[in-house]
C-alpha cells in the first residue's frame, strides 16, 4: 500500500488552461540510503531512478506526438 503524501503542487493551475500531465517518480532505496524526504538533512537521490523518469517523460511527449490532432 502507497503511503498518503501531503505534498501540493501548483501545477494542475497550468493543465487548467493546456494540456499536461503529472507524475511521481519514487526513488527511495534503502539499500543505497535514498529513502529520505526531500527536505530531510539525509536527502539523497538514486540516480538510477533518473533514467526511469526520463523514459517515462519520453513516452509522454512520443505519445502526445502521436495523436491524431497534433
């Protein structure tokens, strides 16, 4: 089960008024010390998630690309 987050994001103003889209990227890792919130003193990135989020952001804008009205 996901845990519930209380982080906000302005972002859904601007997908009022173009299309958008919005994601979380995990990349919380015990195993490399990554498990830490944002602005926790211990914050770390696994970087191997990073090529996870640029593939994902990928296949949104290839996807977009593709419709039938672009």
């Amino acid at each position: 089960m996901k845990k519930p987050t209380t982080g906000g994001e302005d972002f859904s103003f601007y997908i009022e008024n173009i299309p958008g889209c919005f994601a979380l990227l995990g990349s919380g890792n015990p195993d490399k010390d990554t498990q830490w919130a944002h602005h926790h003193g211990r914050f770390n990135i696994d970087e191997d998630a990073m090529a996870t989020g640029a593939e994902l952001y990928a296949q949104y804008a290839w996807s977009y690309l593709q419709q039938d009205n672009f």
